[in-house]
C-alpha cells in the first residue's frame, strides 16, 4: 500500500457535539460494519463510557473508502478521549495524524473543549477540517457557527462542511476531504523504523496491545523491537489492524495505524507517546512529544467493610492492567483502616476508577478528600512534594507552600457572566482575559488553583449558567499560597480521614461547616462529644454533641432476658460497625456522609 | 413481709444481691395466657379464652410439671399472664394444688397477677388457701383519661375496691403495676398517680415507662405520627418517680422497682442474679439444667410439645460460664445495689478481659458508674442509659 493512499485522521469535538455518531456513521458507509451490526455508539466499548456518553479509551479503526475517481484510499481513524484529565492522551492520538476533523454542534457554537482542542491540533501542525454538525436542527445557527469559525478560531468559514451524523446529510463530502485534503504520511523517510504507542490496552490471553502509528520502517513479527524512552527490548507477536474487530496481518508499514502485541505481560510497562523501533538498528531519536504522565489528583480509597481490603487491592490491581496512569499504594488511617492511596489524571478518571471498582468488582469504597500534589519548601531542608494532609510538616517548619494551578478557557453566557466572575474569585482565581464570542456570550481566560476545581467548580458553573456554560483547562504552573491544613478533632483526638488542606481564608469557613455536619450526623453517646476544627493547634470552629439522655427499658423479667440479650446483642453489632476514635463510635455511614458532602 | 432466703434473717437489711449469690434459690413462674381484652400497650403472648380452654390449659401444666420433675426446695412462685386473675376461683385453686403436690416444701414467695376487675373476694380466698402470700396488681394509673388511652377497662374505683379487698383477705405483700410516659401525659398527672399509689400504703411498687413494642396497637399509633416519644419527657418522668418514692420510704432496688426494705420481689432478683427458674405454661421461659429457653407462644402448641414430651424447647441458649457472667454484670447493673465483679469472676470460673477494667474506669470518669472496693453500681444517669451500658459490656465480654 503506497502511502499517498493512506490517511491518519481524528474527530475532535467538544462532548456532545455529536462525535461518536458521527464516527459510527463513517464506518456504515465505507461498510467497514452493517447497520445490524452496529449498534449505538460502536468505537466506545466500555460500559460507562456508553452511559456517561463520553470515550475514556481511544479504539483506531481503519477504513477503505473509494473516492469519486474510484480511487482507492486506506483511512484510519483514531478516535480520541473526549475529557480533559486524558488531554494527554489525546495529544498523542492527534499525533498519530495528519488531519483532524473538528466538529462543532450547529446550534450550540463554538465551545471551550472546541476551543482547546482546535488549539491542540494546530500545535501539533495536523490539517484540520471543520464540519458543522447537526444542520438539520431547527436550532441550527449556521451564520453564528460559521462568524465564530473565523472569529476564534481564525478558520475560512468557506471550509466548513455542512453535515448531520444523524441523518447522513455531507458524509461524502467528508470522506472526499479526508481523501484530498489532508496530507499523505509524514516523516515516512526517516532511516530507521520509528512508530508511536498512542494507547495500549490489555487482554486476558495476548496480554498487552499496544496502538501504533507505524511512521517509518515496518513492524513485523518475530522481530526484535525497543521502547525507547526505557529502552526495555520486546519481541513482536502478533500485528494487525482494526476493522473494527482486529484483524491479523503479517506487517505494518508506514503510515499504517494497527496494533502490535510482544511479550510484554503489563501495561504498566508500556508508556503512552513512548517509540518503537527496531533493536537491531534502532532509531537515533525518539518522535517528539513524549512525556511522562504524571497523576494530578490525589484520594484514599478505603473499602466500607474492612475486610474487603484483598478485595479492593485486586480490584485495583486489575484496574491497572489496562490503565497505566492509575497508580495506588497502600496506607492506613486511624479512622477507616487500611486502603490506598491512588493519583489520577484528574477528577473524572477518579470517578470512573471508583465505579469500575463499585460495580465490576462489587466492593464498597469510600473515598477520602481529593487532594492535588503540593510543594512545600521546608527551612533549611529543601522541598518535598504532599499529596496527603496527613504528612504536612509541622508549619513552623515550613518556609512556602506552593500549589498548582490550571489555565481554564470558561465560555460563559453574556447575562450569567457576573456570576461567573464571583465564583472565579471565590475559588480564588484570576481572570485574565475577556473576549467576546457574539452577542450573548463571552469567553474567560483565567488562571486557578487547581484545588479549587476539584470538587464542585463545574457543576457551579453549569448551574449558575443554567447548563450553558463550559470549560476546558490545561495545567500551569506552581504558585505560592499561604495554605494551611486543616484538621478535625473528635472528642480531641484528630480524625485523619477529614484533614485536608486549605487555604487559610477558607480555613474557617469550612471547619465550621465540617463540624456542623459531624454534630448532626455523630450519633450521641455516653459522654459529651467536642467536634473541633484547628489550625495549627489552634481550634477555629467548634460544635458539641450532647450525653445520650437515655436508653433503657423498664421490663425485665426472666422471659425477657432472652429478647433482652438479643436486642444488645443487636446494638453491639451495629457498634463492631462503626470506627472507632479514641472513645468515639464513628458510623461508617458518617464519614461517607461527610466525605460526600465535600 | 416475707423473707425469701433463711440465711437473711440474721443480717439487717441486707443488699438482695448479696445474698442471692450465696443461697442457690430456683423460682418457678406459671404463665397464664388469658385476658379478657388486649390492653393497646401489652406484647406478651395471651389470648381470650375459649370454652373448655381452661381445664386444656390446667391439664397441660399438670403434663408439664410431670416433665420438669422438680426435686429440690423451690424459693419462689409467680403467676404471670395474662391475666391469672381471670381463672375461676375452682381453676386457681387446681393450678395451686398441681404445684403444691410437686414442691417438696412450700414457697417463701408466691406471687399473682391480678387486674383490678378480676380481683373477687372468692379468688382471694382460693389464693390465700392455697399459700399465696403476695399479690401483683396492674394499676397502671390513677387517670381515667389515661386508663383509657392504655385501653384499660377498670374505672379508677375499682382499684380501690381491688385493694382493699386484697388487705381483707390478708396478704403479706402488694405491688402495684403503674406505667408512666403515656402519650399524653403530663408531669403533674404523673405526680398525682405516684401519691395516690403510696397513699395505698403497698409494700412494693413497679413503675414502667411505656414502650413501644411490636404488635401492639400503640406501636402502631406510634408508626402512624398518631402518637410521637419524647426522650426529655421520660427523663423526667424517671426522676419524679426516683424522688417522690423514695420520699414515701420506697427504696428503689432495680431499674422499675420500688419496695420498702425487705419487701423486694425475690422471684425477680432471682432472675437477676442468673440464678435458676423454671417455666411453666406456654411462653414461659426457663433457665435450668445448663439451658436457657421458651414455650411456644400458643396453647395448642404449647400443647403438642408437651405430648411430644418436650417443653423450652424454643430459643434455646447453652448456659455458659462466659454467657452467666456476662448477664450477671449485665443485668445485676440494673439494680442498684450492684454487682460484684470479682465474685462473679469466681463463682462463675472465668477471667473477664482487661478491657472490662478499662471500661468501667472511663465510666466512673463519665459519672456513670460508682465502685466501691469489688462492688459496682450505676449512678442516676448510668441507669438512664444502662442498655447501652449493657450493650458496651457484651461487646468486651463476647
């Protein structure tokens, strides 16, 4: 196959703007599946993706598609994660291309995942190629959509192609640009055999598949190949492509997208963005771009019942097989036993590992407060880096703590934009930049910590702009911050699982808060009960539960001795169920209340 | 007064459970299912009467004394129901005369359950022949607006009549059943029940906060919003009850039970003591022979078992050493006078864990328990909490 045949494309879209049915629609036509085959959505495969309607893991798939001339044409598609904690990972899908399709919704506009995403495929060069979807929506706007084009996005509107995945409407056209339009396979010349590992995924009997973009040389089995960045060696055993099940071939030459299976039994093994190349003669340089993903978020997981620990760890384990940015290590708390630590690329992968682990391996998990990683410079001692309040050095200690923060493009309704504004400064952010998309709405640069998004800023902003507006952010750089931890104290003995780390002018406000929940959730006992929030040793909120007034019954003769015994034998159980601090009976049902309530 | 253990007549005022960890007493309670109503408060297994039920009831106990084969001194009787008022003054008196034909040796204490409109001078009679010397009257309260919501069928005169009746015929002992925290019910109303029962001048009194229990028509009430519980108002009720008894000469000796000195119910403290009882008649629980257990609740297969010769055969308990000694904490702190820990260690043969120590220290530091040398007892406010206390205990004990 010559390579002024092949073409490596992507869809980029902001979510919902009709990617995934547009993507199932290419693949009906080119009859790479029939319609009886294929059923909704048919590139996302896991469960949660369907239901969340989002791709948390990129499937390639190659195409034969025919051009006007009777030309014949080989089209992979490389479908990309539609979420920023992966915006890693779609990096190196759109790597593994020359050309993009960005998609954009006819009603909805240009939108802050549009935005992000368009600059992404511009900084990695690919030829991209707007569609505007849904045309066939009595709410389409296309003199908005196409005014936007040009305006943001600084793309001739007279490239647009008008489409509808729905109803079919411009599916030729697109196919016909990916064939004309976008360039053939680059960097084919280079003098050794260089392909990029742009996902990878793990199968019970293969053990790991790797993704590839073959962009010189040619992989063939029984050779012996070299990741690059770690220089671990591997031999190839099987190759072939996606069609979309997979399909066996001997070899994949350049410019060609397949999936390549070694010897290699981990996905932890494999980096993504690493390089192949050929252990005989391997490459000089490795393709640009690769970095080594590094978790941002931060969370314990503790099973509910304590002897779902083995449970959990396999869980985890397995997990990782086929997601090798998850990454967990065991610790205990005094409040909820043993668990793990686990780093995330951000909060969305947070919540998928914990339902994945909820629902495909039935274990019961609480989580503890999502923390990001900090940096604390220490007197005299350098700095070391806290993911956990709990291992905050003492804060005489402490010189400067430093948190990261994220560069965040808001797109936001004009009349909601005062809202807006005050929710950026009350997550302590910065707004940098305003500009006008049209009429009614506007877009935000802004600087924040990236602790203050971690809960609850998006849904913030959906409801205060009445589900209109959205965000899309990438990482910056580390700021100082004058941030304190926060802790809990039960009956004055700190509760661990409730430390977290805030900033100081918030450090009040939600100790208070936290104690007000616990006094309402904390069953009273035998004694009286302070509930105390503290900086530093010094306490800044304070709430008290009451002595139990009285649990006793009048009657008991010798035919209730027995009914009386089991009763306490009742009330002794509901006790081994709850954690125990200090003299305290916690319920298990009050951390995960108050955990939640965060 | 009658004393319950010979040992006790040469100590003054002895504490009950002292001396009831030094004889080995055995009581025996009949339980009599019959009632004429169901009160809207009551879940102990009863029923109305049919014809012909009495003389099947009366056989049945006959079969069931035959089967527990009593050979040793019985300390204590006692006739709980139901209603064992309600048998005819001939039904009594064969009830009476079954027992007596299997006990080596008469009762020190024998104690019935009467409601005030069963009480009839014939019966008092049938009792009195027949050795009773102590009787249970269910008063409940002075208040017709209150004997109506318990649903009570006795107007209040009648427990006048009932009483006086009862001194006439010439009974060692009464107690007098009232129930306070009636949905309702107010402080004053309380108070005024409280008078008008010492003024009766009984020797014994049992004061039970009303409880919810399943199967009955206030449980009910409570689960339809109908009525609502109120925890600061029980605590309340409890204390009156604490101060005013005890102003009129009631001791209180247990969490519901009042007696002058030396007129404690020694059936019950018996049962508190872990000590030994055997139940006769169906629903009646025993503990004896390394066993604890029941009676089916029905007389039909209260029936059936006996003819299969089979009797607690329900809810059966293996008495262990660990299980006694536990209870015997658990319960003996529901009386005031205590318990003995170490002593209950020895009799019982076990080692308690460190952390029952620990425990009672940090009761003592709460105010909740009180220790004098071996002896523990709970303060005013650890028994208005004692089943959680008990619960705590169960949890370090196993």
């Amino acid at each position: 196959m010559d390579l002024k045949h092949i073409r490596n494309f992507c869809i980029i879209a902001h979510v919902d703007h009709g990617k995934t049915t547009l993507s199932d629609r290419l693949l009906e036509h080119t009859a790479t599946v029939t319609q009886r085959e294929l059923k909704a959505q048919h590139l996302d495969s896991m469960d949660l993706e369907r239901e969340r309607g989002i791709t948390i893991k990129c499937h390639p798939v190659s195409m034969i598609y025919r051009d006007k001339e009777g030309e014949k044409y080989f089209l992979n598609l490389i479908d990309t994660p539609g979420h920023v904690d992966f915006s890693y990972e779609v990096s190196r899908s759109l790597a593994a291309c020359e050309g993009a399709l960005l998609l954009i919704d006819a009603s909805q506009g240009v939108e802050a995942q549009t935005v992000a995403n368009a600059q992404l495929a511009f900084n990695q060069n690919l030829k991209v190629i707007p569609v505007i979807n849904k045309i066939d929506l009595p709410s389409a706007n296309l003199e908005m959509v196409t005014r936007q084009l040009e305006d943001i996005l600084a793309i001739p509107a007279e490239e647009a192609i008008l489409a509808s995945g729905k109803s079919g409407i411009g599916i030729d056209e697109i196919f016909e640009a990916v064939a004309h339009r976008l360039p053939s396979p680059r960097l084919a010349d280079y003098p050794a055999t260089r392909a990029l590992v742009f996902d990878c995924n793990f199968d019970t009997y293969k053990g790991v598949i790797c993704y590839v973009r073959v962009f010189s040389g040619t992989i063939r089995v029984g050779q012996h190949m070299l990741m690059m960045s770690d220089k671990v060696k591997m031999e190839v055993k099987e190759v072939g492509f996606f069609s979309p099940a997979p399909v066996k071939t001997h070899e994949l030459g350049p410019g060609r997208v397949g999936y390549v299976v070694t010897n290699i039994k981990s996905v932890a093994d494999i980096k993504i963005g690493d390089t192949i190349t050929g252990a005989d003669k391997p490459a000089a340089e490795m393709l640009p771009g690769y970095k080594e993903v590094r978790p941002m978020v931060f969370s314990g997981i503790y099973p509910i019942d304590t002897s779902d620990y083995e449970k959990l760890k396999a869980s985890l384990s397995r997990l990782r097989l086929n997601d090798a940015s998850l990454i967990y290590q065991s610790e205990s708390s005094v409040a909820l036993g043993f668990g793990f630590r686990c780093g995330f690329l951000g909060l969305l992968h947070m919540e998928i590992v914990q339902e994945r682990i909820r629902r495909e391996y039935d274990v019961d998990i609480i989580l503890t407060y999502p923390s990001v990683i900090y940096r604390v410079v220490q007197a005299g001692q350098g700095s070391i880096e806290i993911d956990n309040p709990v291992h905050m050095p003492d804060p005489s200690h402490i010189d400067e703590i430093l948190e990261p923060t994220i560069r965040a493009i808001i797109h936001t309704p004009v009349d909601s934009v005062g809202d807006v504004l005050s929710l950026i400064m009350d997550k302590r952010g910065i707004c940098e930049h305003t500009e006008t998309l049209d009429e009614t709405r506007l877009m935000l640069r802004c600087v924040l910590p990236l602790n203050e998004i971690l809960v609850d800023f998006y849904d913030r902003l959906k409801s205060i702009t009445h589900g209109y507006g959205s965000m899309d952010y990438e990482l910056a750089e580390y700021q100082p911050s004058d941030l304190v931890k926060l802790d809990i104290l039960v009956n004055s003995e700190p509760v661990d699982a409730f430390s977290s780390i805030v900033h100081r002018s918030k450090a009040e406000h939600k100790g208070r808060a936290l104690c007000a929940k616990l006094a309402e959730i904390i069953p009273q006992q035998l004694f009286k009960i302070p509930v105390q929030a503290a900086v530093g040793g010094k306490v800044v909120a304070r709430e008290t539960i009451s002595a139990l007034r009285k649990d006793v019954t009048a009657k008991c003769y010798g035919g209730d001795i027995t009914r009386k015994r089991k009763l306490l034998e009742k009330q002794k159980e509901g006790k081994k169920r709850m954690k125990q601090v200090g003299r305290v009976s916690i319920p298990q049902e009050a951390f995960v209340q108050v955990l939640r309530a965060q | 007064m009658t004393s319950f253990c010979t040992t006790t007549a040469a100590r003054p005022a002895p504490e009950p459970s002292v001396v009831l960890a030094d004889c080995r007493p055995l009581g025996i309670y009949v339980h009599v299912p019959f009632c004429s109503s169901t009160c809207d408060f009551c879940a102990f297994y009863q029923e109305t009467p049919a014809r012909g039920d009495f003389d099947r009831y009366l056989d049945g106990v006959e079969r069931e004394l035959e089967l527990a084969a009593i050979d040793e001194p019985v300390a204590t009787v006692f006739w709980g129901g139901g209603t064992p008022g309600l048998l005819p003054p001939s039904a009594l008196r064969r009830l009476g005369e079954l027992l007596r034909a299997r006990l080596p040796s008469p009762p020190a204490e024998w104690t019935v359950e009467m409601t005030p409109s069963s009480v009839k001078e014939e019966k008092l009679a049938a009792l009195r022949e027949i050795g009773v010397t102590r009787i249970s009257l269910g008063a409940q309260s002075f208040q017709p607006r209150l004997l109506e919501a318990l649903g009570r069928l006795h107007p209040r005169e009648r427990i006048f009549e009932a009483v006086d009746k009862i001194r006439r015929a010439g009974f060692a002992s009464l107690n007098l059943d009232l129930i306070f925290s009636i949905p309702g019910q107010s402080l004053d109303e309380w108070r005024a029940d409280l008078d008008e029962a010492t003024a009766l001048g009984p020797d014994h009194l049992s004061t039970y906060c009303l409880t919810f229990e399943e199967d009955t028509a206030l449980y009910v009430k409570l689960s339809q919003g109908r009525v609502s519980m109120d925890m600061e108002k029980e605590v309340s009720f409890l204390r009156e009850a604490e101060c005013r008894l005890a102003a009129a000469g009631y001791r209180q000796y247990e969490i519901s039970n009042y007696a002058r000195p030396g007129a404690e119910c020694a059936h019950n403290l018996n049962t508190w003591g872990m000590h030994r009882w055997i139940g006769i008649g169906p629903a009646a629980a025993s503990q004896d022979r390394g066993w604890r257990g029941a009676n089916p609740a029905g007389l039909d297969l209260w029936l059936d078992k006996l003819a299969a010769g089979e009797r607690a055969g329900e809810d059966r308990v293996l008495l262990t050493p660990d299980l006694l000694a536990a209870d015997s904490l658990v319960f003996g702190l529901r009386m005031n006078a205590g318990v003995e820990v170490g002593r209950v260690a020895a009799r019982f043969g076990v080692l308690f864990p460190d952390d029952l120590e620990r425990r009672l220290r940090e009761w003592e530091g709460d105010d909740l328990l009180e220790r004098d040398g071996d002896r523990i007892k709970l303060t005013a406010g650890g028994r208005l909490v004692a089943d959680r206390l008990g619960a705590e205990l169960l949890e370090i004990l196993g």
